[in-house]
C-alpha cells in the first residue's frame, strides 16, 4: 500500500489566506488558460457582476465579453504573453475596472495562459467623467465669454497659473506669452493708473473682494480700458489664489465720457442764454436810450460820447448774439440752399481775412444736393472756421474748404451724436496747422475755451459754429493730432425742394403813428423804454408788469386795444399763453413777440404775430409796429 505525500501546510495556508483576502477586497482574481477559458474567479467584487466565486469558471472569457470589443482586445494580448494594464468600462452594467494583467508560465517557462486582477475603480471614474465634464463645460463656456478669465497668485509680481484664450483679442498676447511675461504685466498698465492697481491688491491682502477700472497698453500700444474685478479663493496646499475677470469696458467710457460731454454743453448752453437773455434786455434799454439821446441837439462831443455807447452796444449785442447761437436759442430764418454759393460767395472775403502766408484751396462738387439752413448763419460758420484755421498756422499753411455729397448707410452714434442713415451734404475746412491733442479736442466747442493767449480770442468761435450747426439739424466731426492740422466736416441732410428767392427785408425807418398799445413787459427799466418811445412816436400806451396784472387788466379793461406789445417769456405765463387770454377778449388783436433769444415757445407762434429780435432800436421798434398796424 503507497502512501500519497500531503500538500506542504505553508502552501495551504497562503493559498487560504489569499483566498480570504481575495474574498473581501473589492477586486476580481481570475486567470484563464490558452483558450480563454476561465480557471479562477474570486474575489469580493464578482458581486458587482452579479455572480459569486468559481461560478465563471469554465466558461469562455470570449463569449462572456463578446459586446465589449475593447475587453476582447485586452484578452487577446494578454493570452498573447504581454503584461500591461488597462481600463476597461461595461458600459450596460455602468461598471469600470482597472486591469492588470500578467501571463502564466508552466514549469518549463510555456506560456500558458494569462492571471488578472481587476480593481473596481467604477466611483472614481464616474467622478472624473464628471470633473472632465464640468471641465470641458467650463472651458467653453469661458471660450464663449468676451471677458477674460485668469487665476493668479496675490501680488502684482506673482504668477499667473491661468488665463483663458480670449486675452488675445483683449490684449494682442497669446494665453501662453501673457503668461511666460506676468511677472511683468504692471508694465501694460498706464503710469498713471497703476496706483488704482496697487490699491486692488492691497485690498485683496485684506480678504476683500475688488472692483478697478484702469487703463492698458494692447500689444499695438492702442490704449483700451479695463475692468478688472476678483476674489480670494481658497487653493491647493493652504494658498489663497486671486481669481479674477477682465472686461473690455473702453466703449462704454468713452459713451460715459460722450454722456458727460453733452450734458456739461447742455448746462453751459443753458446758462450761455439765460445770461444772454438779461444782456439782450440791458443792450435793448442802452440802444434805445443813447438812440433817443443822438435825436437830441446835442454838441459834438456829447453826440460822440452817444455814437461810441451806440457802437460799444452793437459789439456786446455781437457776442450775446454768440453765446445764443451755442446754445441754440437764436432766430434762425433757414431756406433751402446750395452751399457752393455760400463758400464761393464768401471767397474774397475769406482772403482778405487769411494773411498772405496762408493758401486758400477751394474744392467744390457739381453733384452737391441742396441743404436747409440759414444763410447768413452759415457763412458765419465759414468764417469762424477760416479764422480758427489761421490763427492754427502763424508761420503759413494750406487752408482747404471743399463740399461733397455723403452717403450715410446706416444709423451712427446716439443722442445729439446721432446721425441717421440717408443723403447729406458736407461743408469741410481743413488745415495744416498746429493740431490739437485728445484733451484739447474735447473740449474746443465749449464756449470761453480758448488756446490763445489772454485778450487774443473770447472763445466763442467755434462754439458759435457748434451752436448753429446742431439748431440747424447738422452735425459735426473733428479729426486732429499734434502737428497735423485739422479737419471740421459739417453734414447737413440733403433736401430736394427747390432754392427759393430769398425774401428781402424792409429798411427800417422811424415811424409815427396812432392807436392803442398793450406793452406787456416784466423788466421795469424796458417797460419804460418802450413807453418812452411808443409815447413819442404818437401811440397810446398801457403796461401790465405781469401776468396777474395783465389778467386784471383785461378784465377791467373796456376800450380797445389795437396792439399787443409782449415778451415770449413772462413771469407766472408764457407769450403766447397770454395772447391767447387777450385774444378771447379782442379778437382782431394785433401781435408783436418780442425776445432775447429763440425759445422754445416761438415755435407755437402764430403766423398773424409778429417778432422782434431784442436788442432793438427805437426805429426798429417803431418801423415794425407801423408794418404790423398797417399804418
């Protein structure tokens, strides 16, 4: 009888601790001859599989796997002798397993089979799925933003560890040299802006949230500016980072700035009338009263004395006249008219104007069109551009003005820089002069703004051009630098009506006459004025100093009255509030306006009323009640 030798205790027992440790890690042991057949399968994680230890055994690892083509592939270099490792995803059973894998050998070193282990590494791979998910949705989201996204270290030397691509377009660097140069990014910020930089980040040392507005140099040293706003964020190994995003905000400041602009014109222009409006009333009594003086027997020097208070009168109504037209309160009489004419109108007396030093190119285009506007008021835009065009070139230079059609194709620009798609006409002055800078270019229609000396100039040139251009539906644009002369282009829409004959006006001359007059006047020393002169020239005159007195008086009043004397704007009614109330007592009324400047109440004038641009002389005044009685 043999006796069978038994299996060496120290085998069994690794085989059974393996066994053991096997069956609770979550991982599969298995192995599989030459032909794929399985020979082992244990391990805790067979449960994900829904099959329990040796139950696979016998069984083809082919046809077990046959829909995963990537697992087949895998078993096939195994049983091929490589040892590798792999991941493997059962996609219906929504497992992963990481695999690897080694070949067994027999005794005399024939490979005969394969031996893996596989590590359900399923929780882990769906939680990189999700983060290379969230990654790739961030990414485009980020790609589809027009900010720039970044994370930087705090300090404005530290490093910049992201920045996403769009800081090319914002800046001219490539996501990869902006970062190989971070450590000198400041640089790009304008001088003197960079404080504003440093006081960001000294907040951000603090643990604060940042909002900055500042400028940068792009790449092509164009200027832009930016907003940079950010946040600590706790990073890796304990570090907070700095993330952060830039905005591209140079259009809105320069709408803000556009904004700020217009309304600053639109508040100057608005005391530039109502001071005008006073000075207009204060002219109109020193007109009146030194014209009543100079009817006067007066010796010599007294009538000088009175012509030179006539002159000095005519001067300051000069300037008043000025300051309405930059505030766009003036009496305009526009007509359709050819700009040609104008510019070539004015030729003679443009060169006179101009020193010999300076040249005079006119360029004007047959095809022009006809604009709308009033004559007389463009050729004093023309003159007061000639005039700022010379005094730009005190050593000489070219001056050019030249009209051309324009084609707007579409709306531009807002509010009063507006300008609406269709046909214009131009009106460009041009020069090669001194230039303007940036500053200097903002800033040259406001009116008393002026670059020459004290005494050379009262800044209201092209504030007046300005002011007529806009009552006069225009626009205009301004092209300057530093040593490159400049460029006004006035446009105006172009009209198809035809040019119409201009009306001519009556000479004025002193008038005598009778009837009633109702002088509506709250300026006590023009309301004398005007009885003074009215008195003398053989009228009946009554006043009402307000619109109380005047209610009382047309209530009371039971005589008739011819003609109604009134101011556009009077205290506690407007003018043509008031002729209305006098009117629904006095029907066949006659009316005469009369203004410092073109409010907007002259708009709801009647076409029977009358209008008296103030200042005024007595034979003006009394020359157009005469017209307007018939008398």
């Amino acid at each position: 009888m043999s006796i069978r030798p038994k299996p060496a205790p120290a085998l069994t027992e690794a085989e059974q601790r393996l066994r053991t440790i096997v069956s609770k890690a979550p991982v599969i042991l298995f192995a599989a001859d030459q032909d794929g057949t399985v020979t082992l399968c244990e391990g805790k994680a067979l449960e994900k599989l829904g099959k329990v230890p040796g139950q696979s055994v016998g069984q083809s690892l082919f046809e077990m796997y046959r829909n995963y083509p990537s697992l087949i592939a895998s078993i096939r270099r195994a049983l091929s002798g490589e040892e590798f490792s792999s991941v493997e995803e059962l996609q219906e059973l929504g497992l992963c397993f990481e695999t690897h894998w080694a070949p067994l050998r027999s005794e005399n070193g024939r490979l005969c089979g394969t031996i893996a282990v596989g590590v359900d590494v399923s929780e882990r791979s769906r939680n990189e799925r999700a983060r290379e998910e969230a990654e790739t949705l961030y990414r485009s989201l980020v790609e589809q933003l027009s900010a720039v996204t970044y994370i930087a270290e705090l300090g404005v030397e530290g490093e910049w560890l992201f920045v996403s691509p769009q800081i090319e377009s914002l800046l001219g660097y490539t996501a990869q040299e902006w970062r190989a140069r971070a450590a000198n990014w400041i640089e790009n910020v304008h001088p003197e802006d960079r404080e504003i930089v440093m006081a960001a980040e000294e907040a951000t040392l603090q643990g604060k949230s940042f909002r900055a507005e500042y400028r940068m140099f792009r790449r092509d040293a164009k200027l832009i500016w930016i907003n940079d706003s950010g946040s600590l964020v706790p990073g890796p190994e304990g570090r907070s980072l700095l993330h952060g995003v830039l905005l591209d905000v140079t259009e809105q400041k320069q709408l803000q700035s556009h904004l700020s602009h217009s309304q600053r014109m639109e508040a100057v222009g608005q005391l530039a009338s109502g001071v005008a409006h006073d000075f207009n009333n204060l002219l109109t009594i020193i007109k009146g009263y030194s014209s009543l003086l100079m009817e006067q027997n007066l010796d010599e020097t007294d009538a000088h004395a009175a012509r030179e208070i006539q002159q000095a009168a005519e001067r300051a109504a000069a300037l008043t006249h000025q300051l309405l037209a930059f505030s766009r309160k003036q009496t305009l009489q526009p007509r359709v008219l050819d700009l040609n004419k104008i510019v070539h109108g004015l030729e003679m007396m443009l060169r006179r104007v101009l020193t010999e030093n300076v040249e005079l190119c006119i360029q004007t285009a047959a095809d022009l069109g006809l604009a709308k506007a009033d004559p007389v008021q463009m050729e004093q835009v023309l003159i007061n551009l000639a005039v700022n065009a010379r005094d730009a070139m005190p050593k000489g230079g070219k001056l050019t003005i030249a009209t051309a059609p324009r084609q707007v194709l579409q709306h531009s620009g807002e509010g009063e820089s507006l300008m609406r798609a269709g046909a214009y006409v131009t009106l460009t002055v041009s020069d090669t002069g001194v230039g303007m800078d940036s500053v200097t270019r903002t800033r040259i229609f406001e009116p008393f703004f002026t670059t020459k000396e004290v005494g050379k100039g009262t800044g209201l040139g092209l504030a007046t051009v300005y002011g007529i251009v806009k009552q006069s539906n225009g626009h205009i644009e301004v092209e300057s630098e530093p040593g490159k002369g400049a460029e006004f282009r006035i446009s105006f829409p172009r009209v198809e009506q035809e040019i119409g004959t201009p009306r001519k006006m009556p000479i004025m001359e002193a008038k005598h006459g009778t009837g009633t007059i109702l002088l509506a006047e709250d300026e006590p020393l023009l309301r004398e004025l005007g009885e003074t002169i009215l008195t003398q020239a053989g009228y009946k005159i009554l006043t009402a100093p307000n619109a109380e007195a005047l209610k009382k008086f047309v209530a009371e009043h039971d005589g008739k009255i011819d003609l109604l004397l009134t101011d556009v704007v009077m205290p506690g009614m407007s003018g043509p509030e008031l002729v209305r109330l006098v009117r629904a007592r006095w029907p066949e009324i006659r009316v005469l306006y009369m203004s410092g400047y073109a409010d907007d109440e002259i708009e709801d004038l009647d076409r029977d009323a009358g209008f008296l641009q103030k200042p005024f002389t007595p034979t003006e005044l009394t020359g157009k009640i005469a017209e307007m009685l018939g008398s």
